[in-house]
C-alpha cells in the first residue's frame, strides 16, 4: 500500500488534492472497515448478554469455582465429584494434551516406517505399505474409532479370561494391565539429575557447533570431561533409582485387575485410530519428500561407498526434512483436533467432559464454547509455532 503524504497535502489550499491521494483513500477506507468492524462485534456482545438477561441465563466465568458433582473416569490429575468445575476443564484438558502427544509420536514413527517402506525396492514390502495407505486413508476416522472400540476391544475376553502377555501385563474387555515401576524415593532428585544431564547435552552440542565454525577440529578437554559426566551420572542416578524401586503387578481382584498400571480401552481405541489414521497421510508426505530430493544426491551416495540405509540416514532424510515439515505440521493440528471425536468412544477429553457435562450442567454454553475454542486454538497455535521454529533450524543446518 502506498504511504500517504500527509506533509504534502496538510499544507495544500484546499482538502480536494487530498481526496485523490491514493495513499490517503486506502487508510481512509482502513479506518472505516475496522470502525465496522467493531461496531458489529459490540452488537454481537451486546445482543448475546441482553438475550442471556432476558432468559434468566447467567454469564461470567463464576461457574468455574462451583463444585462439579460428577466423577470423570480416567483423572491423569487430582480430581473427585467434589472438585470444581475449573478442575473438571484441567482433567479434560490434560486427557487431550495427553491423547495428542502419545497419538502424534506414534504416528510420526509409524508414517516414515511405512513411507519408507513405499519407496522399497522389495515388490512385496512397496505393495502391502502402499495397500495401508489407501485403505486407511480414504475410510472416515469416526468409523475407525469405532471399529477399533467396539468390534476389536470391545469383543476381548473378560478378566477372568484375561490373554495374558509377556512380563506380567494382561488384555482383557477392561483395558491393559501392566506392571508398574514405583519409586520408593529420590523420584524428583531423578528428575532433576536428568533434567541438567539434558541441559548439559544441548550445551556440548552448542558448543561443538561453534567449534566447527570456527574451525577447530576436535573436542577440548572439557568437553571430554562434560560427555563423561553427561552419561555417567544419569547412569548413576538411574541405577540407584532402579534399585531402591518396587514392581507391582496386575492381579485380578473381585471385579477387575488390581494393581499395576490400567490403560482404559476408550483410551487405547482413541490413540490406535488416531495414530493409524494420521500415519497414512504422514507416510504419503515422507514419500513425497523424498522424491523431492534429486536423483544425483542419491548416485553422489552411492559413489561415495554408501549403503542404501546410510545414504537414507545422512543424505536422504536431512535434504527431504524442508520438504516434509511444513505438510507435517498440518497432519499434527489434524491429530489434535481429531481427538475431539472421543466423544464419540466415550473418551473422556476436553469436549466429552467440557463441552458435555459441564455445558450440560450449567448451560453457559457462550462462555464453556468460547473456553474450548480458544483452548484448542492455543493448541494449534502453540504446536505450528513449534514446527516452524524447526523448520528454521532445520533449513538453517541444510545451508
């Protein structure tokens, strides 16, 4: 757009050369479109809390603080039927966070396998990857989901009948049982330990990188000290952890397995056909990318003495990243607002116990609504920035 000469025409005899500045009209006609704007959007408001009066509806987020009264089946976080409202939101909220990461990774891992598997050479291998994509892509994921719930778990056998698997876990109608590793103490110095141990892991890379542009070759005595210590004492710690820590086991009590680490069948339903699903459209975009690398990248490995594999790993795969990202991205917000459909399985995420009881209970569907919605677009927000800033890093390392 071009910018106005206010200087020019502020000191003119008349308004009139103003009115055919092009610059001017163009932020005159601005002006006047956000003005609309807001007019409309202070109607809406308007509009909607007088209706809410006339009604007898109430509105703010007082609710929040209310006690909620109902119990929520699967609680990553404390919560009882005494608990308010706003901890209702935090255990549906962390039920999606939860559902969206497990299920992203998982289809991460899944999509390059079988995106890989496409581009075989093995006739067999290309055909069976290429026959998953096109039947798993091209079927509705609620109808999955449902598959997946109803005629796959739901039709396991009861826990007096549990299939038992290796390691003490058992597979029943009810969900997965598995042991569980207890820490009798020193859970968060472990944390801690691991947390620097990480931290120093990033540091030795920073530097070494600056090392390399520098152009010294090799690492300096304390780098070699700093790599010893990064293995050594997480190793350490984990050790001592491990060893003052405790293994409990399902055992089938009166009704169910008791004991051990349960994993609900809504939960295992919803995280299956979201990761298959989200896998198929991945293994497409890992595809993609690495056609989109040039053939000569691939002869220039093989005349190096490469494998296959290590042309894949070193050559291949860092060229193709630019290109498989930014579709990537897509398929993870994909992921997280799909979950959305465990209302459907009887998960209980953020729509299922946010969106439903609670909306159900109080009937400020403005405010549970506006909530949810800009929940999930902070979501989506959070994780495109977050792709985006290794996008960057990726291209910046390809240069």
């Amino acid at each position: 757009m071009r910018t106005p000469d206010f200087k020019r025409w502020s000191t003119a005899s008349t308004w009139k050369e103003a009115a055919y500045d092009p610059g001017v009209r163009a932020a005159v006609f601005q002006v006047l479109l956000a003005l609309a704007i807001a007019f409309l959007a202070y109607e809406i408001v308007s509009n909607t809390i007088e209706n809410l009066r006339k009604q007898n509806i109430a509105s703010g987020f007082g609710f929040l603080a209310e006690t909620a009264g109902f119990d929520i089946s699967q609680t990553p976080i404390p919560y009882s039927s005494k608990s308010t409202y706003g901890a209702a939101f935090l255990v549906g909220l962390a039920n999606t966070l939860i559902v969206a990461v497990i299920g992203i990774v998982i289809a991460t891992v899944l999509g390059f396998a079988i995106g890989i598997a496409r581009l075989s050479p093995n006739w067999l291998v290309a055909k069976l990857a290429l026959s998953y994509v096109e039947l798993v892509r091209n079927l509705p994921l609620l109808l999955q989901l449902l598959v997946w719930y109803v005629a796959v778990l739901r039709t396991l056998p009861a826990p007096e009948e549990a299939l038992a698997l290796p390691g003490g876990g058992f597979l029943d109608v009810r969900g997965l049982h598995l042991p569980r590793l207890a820490l009798e103490s020193g859970g968060s110095l472990l944390v801690v330990v691991l947390a620097l141990a990480l931290a120093g892991a990033w540091w030795l890379k920073r530097q070494a990188a600056i090392d390399r542009e520098a152009g010294r070759r090799g690492p300096t005595r304390a780098q070699r000290v700093g790599r010893v210590l990064v293995i050594a004492v997480p190793a350490v710690a984990l050790a001592v952890a491990f060893a003052a820590s405790s293994v409990t086991y399902p055992v089938l009590g009166r009704f169910n397995h008791e004991g051990g680490f349960s994993i609900e069948p809504e939960f295992l339903a919803l995280v299956i056909g979201l990761s298959t699903y989200t896998a198929a459209f991945i293994a497409e975009i890992v595809r993609a990318g690495f056609q989109g690398v040039p053939r000569g990248q691939r002869e220039a490995a093989a005349a190096l003495g490469l494998s296959r594999r290590q042309a894949l790993r070193l050559v291949i795969l860092p060229q193709s990243l630019r290109i498989i990202i930014p579709p990537l991205t897509n398929q993870y917000l994909n992921l997280t607002k799909n979950s959305s459909l465990a209302v459907a399985i009887g998960y209980p995420d953020l729509v299922s116990v946010f969106s439903g009881t609670v909306l159900n209970q109080t009937g400020q569907a403005v405010e549970v609504i506006l909530i949810t919605m800009a929940v999930y677009l902070a979501i989506s927000l959070a994780t495109a920035a977050f792709m985006n800033w290794f996008n960057m890093r990726t291209s910046w390392a390809e240069r």
